[in-house]
C-alpha cells in the first residue's frame, strides 16, 4: 500500500470504560476487550482501520501505565517507541499533546488525526474518504476540523458541535460553538435546528497547528527540554514521568471545540456510534425479536421487549417478562437496571459498589 509519510494517528485508549460496567472493569476496560465476540477487541478494529490509510509505524497509542501490557500483547507489531503510557491519568488532551511533541520530533510537516479506541464505523471505505479527504484539507489549510456525525436523536450522551455559514467546496463548516453532553431538551432542540453535528472524537490537523492550540492551554510542561541541543526520547520520557501531573484534566474535545480558535467541521459518511453507554449500544446494534439487544450465544428470552443483554459466552441466561433494562453480567458482578438513563444509574451503582464491597468488583 502506497502511504503518505506525513500524516500520522493517535489512538486515544486510557479510557476506564465506566459507563459500560460490569462488562468493562477498571483492570480490563472496554478498549482492551472483544466486546461483540468478533475476534479482534475494539483497539485491535481501530487499529486495523487506522491502517488502511496511514502507514503502522506512523500509528501511535496513548494510554495508561497500568494498561501497557495490553496494548504490547494485542499490538504486537506497534514499535515501542510509539506507544505513549501515561504515568497518570490526564483525560485526553494531555495525551494528545505529548503525542504532538513525539511526532514533531519525526517530521515537522506531519499531519495528524486523532481517533478513540472505542468507536463502531459501519463503512469501513467512507471512513478511509473521509479521513484521507480531511487530512488533504488540512494540508491545505491552517485549521483544525473536527468530524461530525448528523444526529438521528436527541442523545444526552454525546457533544453536540454547532456550526454556521455556508460549507465550502469540501463541505467543511467553520464551528460556532459547542455543548458537552447537554441535557434531552436541549438535545432534542439541537437535533431540530439543523445547525448541530455529533461530536464523533475524530480531529485531524497539521501536527504543529494542533501543538500549537494546545500549548496554549497548558503550562509549560514539555517546554522544559524543548530547549535541549539533541532530543533524547529517554529524556522525553523521564520529564513526562516527573511532571505529567501538572497537566489539567482536560479532554481534547473541549480543548479544540471549546477553546480553539480556527476550528471547523466536516460531515462524516461512514456510520458511526459511540461505544460509550449501554444506551447507545442499545441504538447502534441490530435487534432481534422483541426489539432485544442480545450479546451472547446462550441467552433465551421469553415475553421480553426493548432489552439489552450482554453475557459471557459460557454462561446461559434466561430471562422472563423484562421490558427496557439493562442485563450485564461479567466475573463477580451481574447489573440488572432500567435502560433509560443507564449512565447516572451505572456512576450511582459503581460508588455505592465500591463503598459497600471495594475497588475488586469495579
């Protein structure tokens, strides 16, 4: 395959996967698993669809100390040098802005896209369109552009990435503001307007555009050894090791939409869902009789409606007169709860869980 050696990704999976609990555990989070028994887990897919359009050494990994061994045994074939673990949790745009500070080390034209571990494209060639065409983009253009989604429902989950004026030639609309995660009302409002995209977590821009905006947020971090006369990665390393906790918890997301400047977005064609709440899960997959959600090949349902179920492959669930919950089971803990609102539900569980019985059942 003929690859670009200037664009580059980052593959964001230090992510705990608490929305999606008990199946993702805090020691085996949903980006480290085969949720949907394919074969592969969901960083591996990423991972697999990254590169059919960039080049595997230029592919990078960022995630948590304590998850490296996962991605060295499901990425084998990933240099060490471009996995990124984090001696401390930071959310994503610190993650994002270490990566920036490698990259540019490697080739100061790079241009780079940024993706979740923990996404579902249902077209795995208009997502190679789409990104290959926004990488163009932004080779041509000082700015950062964000992937959108149209919504198809008032989501509370998602962000929800406003835009204005008319598209140019590519279909890329200069962003007007943006609203994490906005309550149904509003949700439902910025669905009717016509004037909101979903936020899929995809970015794509010119690696030192993307440092730059960044840097700008956070204090002086890696700015420290930018001045050294040779670049050493050991050095790299052992400064992040000492001083990656001063960076805020910030998410990229916030970051570029919120607090970007010369931001834009462009509408994605490939189908997407987020993996991030049983809820969407529930949205994304296909249904079987009764409007069920089943995830496992032991599960019998009888006089059941609008349910999701998601079982180990060797244990046999049956399951009577259940009408719009939630039933997750993994290891020690099995969830049963109503679908609507999983996610408050979930968060109130898993502190209640971790006071009552402690940190082995999350």
């Amino acid at each position: 395959m003929n690859y670009n050696n200037d664009n580059y990704c980052v593959i964001l999976a230090g992510g705990k996967g608490r929305r999606l609990w008990p199946a993702s555990r805090e020691n085996a989070p949903k980006q480290f698993l085969d949720f949907f028994s394919t074969g592969r887990t969901l960083l591996q897919q990423t991972f697999d669809r990254m590169k059919n359009i960039i080049a595997p050494e230029n592919i990078l990994v960022a995630t948590n100390e304590e998850y490296g061994h996962f991605v060295s045994e499901q990425l084998p074939e990933l240099p060490e040098e471009n996995v990124l673990l984090e001696p401390v949790s930071r959310n994503t745009a610190p993650s994002v802005e270490w990566a920036t500070y490698r990259i540019l080390h490697r080739n100061e034209e790079a241009r780079i896209v940024t993706v979740p571990a923990d996404q579902m494209v249902m077209d795995a060639d208009a997502f190679r369109r789409d990104v290959c065409d926004g990488l163009d983009w932004v080779g041509a253009h000082d700015g950062l552009l964000a992937i959108g989604v149209k919504p198809t429902r008032p989501e509370s989950g998602y962000g929800y990435i406003q835009f204005e004026g008319e598209a140019d030639a590519s279909g890329i609309y200069k962003v007007k503001s943006y609203t994490e995660k906005p309550e149904r009302e509003f949700a439902e409002m910025f669905m009717n307007s016509g004037e909101f995209y979903w936020n899929t977590g995809l970015f794509i821009a010119r690696c030192s555009t993307l440092r730059n905006s960044l840097k700008a947020l956070f204090p002086p971090v890696l700015s420290v050894i930018d001045s050294a006369s040779v670049y050493s990665l050991e050095a790299e390393q052992a400064h992040i090791a000492k001083r990656y906790s001063a960076y805020p918890n910030l998410s990229v997301d916030s970051a570029v939409l919120e607090k970007g400047t010369n931001v834009y977005v462009k509408n994605a064609s490939f189908g997407w869902a987020d993996l991030g709440t049983w809820h969407s899960i529930y949205e994304t997959m296909s249904k079987c009789m009764g409007d069920n959600v089943v995830i496992g090949n032991k599960v019998k349902l009888d006089n059941c409606h609008g349910n999701i179920v998601k079982m180990p492959d060797d244990h046999v669930a049956v399951l009577n007169g259940l009408d719009g919950y939630i039933v997750a089971e993994k290891g020690n803990v099995l969830l049963v709860c109503k679908k609507e609102d999983s996610s408050a539900l979930v968060r109130k569980y898993i502190n209640e869980v971790r006071m009552d019985h402690g940190e082995e059942y999350l």
